[in-house]
C-alpha cells in the first residue's frame, strides 16, 4: 500500500509521540469557563484540527474524532471490538476479491436535508484522489482503487480526473475495481477518508469547511477556532447508534495539566489527553473514574537492513538477541506508568484472536532472557559496529525510555556501552535521514492503525517497497503469503494465512516488537458510560449526564 508514510505514519507517528506524554499536544485555552451539563450536554478536552474538516484531508487524532461524530461510512467498527459492520451499506459483494458492488440503505440524509447517494462516495473519492486537490489523507487509502495513478501520478500532471475503478450504478449502487486482490478490503471502509460528501461541498468549498455538513450522529452547532466546537444531535440521522446525551461541547486545550485541573474542578467532563503528571494519580484522584486500555497502536524499534553489518544471515541473530535482552514489562511500568503494554506480537490486541492477534506467536523472541540475549548476539558476531545506536526525534517525548531501554540491554550484556541513545533534532530531520536511507543502526518507529485489520499491521510495513518499510525488509515468502492472504475467500483464512507470514518475523526480526500504547481516560462524577473504541478515542455517543 504505497505511501502509507506520508498520509498515516507521519501524522501517527506524530500522534503517537505527543500521546506518550499528552502534554505536546494538549493544552489550557478556555480553562477559566465552567462546564456545562445543562440538557445532557457533555463536556470534552479537544485540540485543534490541523486541516479543514474534509474526510480525505484529515488525518490527526482531534480532527478525526469530529469526523467520526458527524460522518458515518459504509461501515463502522465496533467500539468494543473493532468488528466491521454494515452503517450506511446494505451490502459490499464480490465474487473475485478484487471488484466490489456496493449498495447503500434507502432514505440516509445528509443534516443539510440532501439524500446520500452513490455519488456523494464516488465523488468524495475522486475528489480526495485527484492530485491538484492536494488531499493529505488519500494515499494509501485509494492507492488500491483502479486509476488512481491516472489522477494522482507520482510525477507530471494528472491524465484524467476521475478514477476509472468508480462507476456509479444508479442512486444506491456503485462499483469498485482494485489493481489486485484484496480480501479483506470492505473492512477498510469504516475510516474517515471514504467518508461521503454532500453536493453542498462541491457547489461551495469554503462555506461547507466554515461548518461542515455531514451523515453522522451528531451536527455542528459552532465552531471558534482555538478554543472549541459544539456538536448537537442529528434528529435526522439514520444510523442506529443515536447520541445518549444532548451534545458534546469540545473545548480545545494547549496544557494538559489546565485540562486535568478543570477535569478535577468540575469544569470539564472528559479528558482523554491526560498527562504522564496526571496518570501517576489519576485512579486515586478520580476514585476510579479511569480507563487505561491498549489502543491499535504498536512501538518498535527497526534496523536499516540497507546496512551491510545488518542484513547478514547471521545479524538476525543479533537482532533477536537484542529483543530478548529489553526487559519490556519493567520499561512499561517504571517509565510509562503501565499506560503501556509489553507487545507479544507485531499487530494490536484490539484486534482480538480472531482479527489476527497473538499473545504467543512473538514467543521466546520477545520475553526477556538476558542469557540467551548474550548468547545470541556472540553467536552473530557481536553488533555492528561494535555499539547499537537507538535513534530517536529529539522533539518528542523519547529519551527517557530508550535510555531504559538501552540500560536494559547493557545489563543484560554486561557492557555499560553496549547501547545508547541518538536524539536526531526534529521530527521531520528524524524522517528525512530514514526516508534517505541514512540510519547506521536501530531507531525507533510506530504504527497506529487505520482500520482494525491485521493486514493494516504487516503489509504496510514489511512487504517488499511497501511505502511505510523503513527498515526495507524483503522476504520473497512473507510477500507471497500476504499476496495468497489478500486473495482467501474468507476473513478466516486470510488472518490465517498474515499470521504465516508474520510468524517469518520472528525469526528474521526486522523490527523488534516493543509494547502496544494504551489509551487513556478521565472523567467527572458528572458523567457514566465513558469507554474508548479501539482507537483510543472516546466513544462520545454512549456517554451519558448524570441526573
């Protein structure tokens, strides 16, 4: 899935970093207005989107999380279990797994009152695709999507505007023809950025930004950049889960621990950014009012296997021997206050055993051992270079737990030079030397997840010139195990058969699994029914007001 780097890890990895300590990218503005529950309005710790609220042109946590109130796709996921399930869809077939029909329930309104038609997806598609709209959250999301390379080539100027795969049908039908095989595509359709539009977008960009008109739950009230939004029920929406409380006021912070002192004051409801100041008492401050639950969000370390000391045979030794000797359950706990949680696998446990999860198939590769860590990494020649460097952006919240990390692995090797850290200045520095193959040794990297798909986990990251493959591992067997999974017939036998090529992982290591992040939550007595959905969002339509 080409360009997953730019369109999702960038902006994940961004979201990853700044949730290690909350406090980057939340913040006091308004924290000197009370909040309110009058008519069941509840409310929320927010940040500012980064871009318009264009389906295809977000794609950072806050700006997702409104869209996800105002927009429903075709499918959605289950809050508890990340299950994809049929909204706007009556029905995604396919005898081949490559060319799809897609057929919409009757009657959906936009809140603007217009129908939602097969057009207003193939439209919002085309649009998000089509390269002079420089859409920020379309690749790799329409990659797959027959013509997508005529709309939005990789050099030179578009040869067409619309993506030949999309053909409308009638009101309620259209089609989808992919480049390849893609068994488990229909569950990708759940994410934001195949979200509809109505005609109201297309007639008049600028105003529809000004105040967004969607299919969702909810309906903008207003918006004030910078310091919030207010969000109402749709008393015309179609869906079936209908918003529990009479709104949700969000109130845009830029300090973590503003927010978590209105949170304590009663001046707000919700606070999912909380900071790593706050969590160390946030369960005895709150007398229970907490969540801390694992999010599809995975940490690791990879190595440059372009470097010739690490692509050897016997440098997977060294590898694995260096997984073994990271004591991951002490790390979670000390550093990041158990808001972490110690990986076992390459995907998320949101995606449950039957999405592909594993509690065991990382195995002895992944428990700590400093023994056989000693003993594997003399039996692969020592590491290269004589020293493993651990870089990391200096701008994000990192130092504290490669610096562990690094203690961890130098104990275990009984060298207290073994290891150490590597700060590069700026995120976007830290990239760059990645995406130009400059990395001598290890450096840290991340995944948050699209959709709850264990494909989202491994082929994005691990098939051969995959966009987002920095360590650029290429294993014939692992791509032809993905490619032979794309094409099962079944969910089944395609999890199965990723599973086959991740356990390839194991041995071969070429990103060592570290911990899956949690997501976090507080609330007030004022409110009940709080939970998070697999993305560590808060699932703002079950929440309720206390009377």
């Amino acid at each position: 899935m080409r360009g997953a780097t730019q369109a999702k890890f960038a902006a994940g990895a961004i979201a990853i970093a700044l949730a290690a300590t909350a406090c980057s990218s939340s913040g006091s503005s308004s924290s000197s207005s009370s909040g309110s529950n009058a008519n069941g309005v509840v409310t929320a710790w927010w940040g500012d989107p980064q871009n318009p609220l264009i389906p295809t042109d977000t794609n950072e946590v806050n700006g997702g999380a409104v869209l996800n109130m105002i927009f429903t796709g075709l499918q959605t996921y289950d809050p508890k279990t990340g299950k994809a399930t049929l909204a706007n869809a009556a029905s995604i077939t396919t005898n081949d797994q490559q060319n799809f029909t897609i057929t919409l329930k009757p009657g959906w309104k936009f809140s603007d009152g217009t129908t939602v038609t097969a057009s207003s997806y193939v439209d919002a598609w085309n649009y998000g695709a089509y390269l002079p709209n420089a859409q920020n959250n379309t690749d790799p999301f329409f990659t797959s999507i027959q013509g997508y390379s005529a709309v939005h080539p990789a050099s030179g100027s578009p040869t067409a505007k619309t993506m030949s795969g999309l053909k409308v049908v009638n009101t309620n039908t259209f089609t989808v023809a992919l480049t390849q095989k893609f068994s488990l595509w229909p569950d990708t359709l759940g994410y934001s950025a195949f979200y509809p539009l109505p005609q109201s977008f297309f007639a008049n960009p600028k105003a529809w930004e000004a105040k967004p008109v969607g299919n969702g739950p909810y309906v903008i009230n207003s918006w004030t950049k910078g310091q919030g939004m207010q969000l109402r029920p749709n008393t015309s929406y179609s869906g079936t889960i209908k918003p529990q409380n009479g709104g949700i006021n969000l109130k845009v912070y830029t300090d973590a621990n503003a927010a978590y002192a209105d949170l304590q004051a009663g001046n707000l409801d919700v606070d999912n950014g909380l900071s790593n100041t706050a969590l160390k008492t946030v369960q005895s401050d709150l007398n229970g009012r907490y969540l801390n639950q694992p999010a599809g969000i995975i940490q690791t370390i990879s190595f440059p296997l372009y470097q010739s000391g690490w692509s050897s045979a016997n440098a997977k030794l060294v590898r694995q021997g260096i997984s073994m000797a990271i004591d991951r359950a002490t790390v979670t706990k000390v550093i990041f206050n158990s808001t972490r949680t110690p990986a076992t696998d390459w995907t998320s446990p949101v995606l449950g055993t039957a999405g592909g999860y594993s509690s065991t198939l990382c195995g002895d590769a992944c428990t700590y051992n400093p023994t056989k860590a000693k003993q594997l990494i003399q039996q692969g020649g020592g590491i290269p270079g004589g020293q493993l460097t651990i870089s990391y952006n200096a701008d994000g919240p990192h130092k504290e737990w490669v610096d562990a990390v690094c203690n961890s692995i130098n104990n275990a090797l009984g060298n207290t030079s073994s290891c150490v850290g590597r700060p590069v200045g700026t995120f976007a520095d830290f990239r760059n030397q990645i995406q130009n193959k400059q990395m001598t040794s290890a450096f840290r990297s991340g995944w948050q997840m699209d959709y709850p798909l264990i494909q989202d986990f491994l082929q994005p990251l691990y098939y051969t010139n995959a966009a987002s493959n920095d360590s650029h591992y290429s294993n014939p067997q692992f791509d032809s195990l993905v490619n032979q999974a794309n094409a099962a017939s079944d969910k089944a036998t395609a999890v199965s058969d990723f599973q086959s090529a991740e356990k390839l992982l194991v041995t071969d290591m070429p990103a060592i699994p570290l911990w899956y992040q949690n997501g976090t939550v507080g609330w007030s007595s004022k409110v009940s029914n709080v939970m998070l959905d697999p993305f560590s969002v808060p699932v703002y339509t079950s929440i309720t007001v206390n009377k």
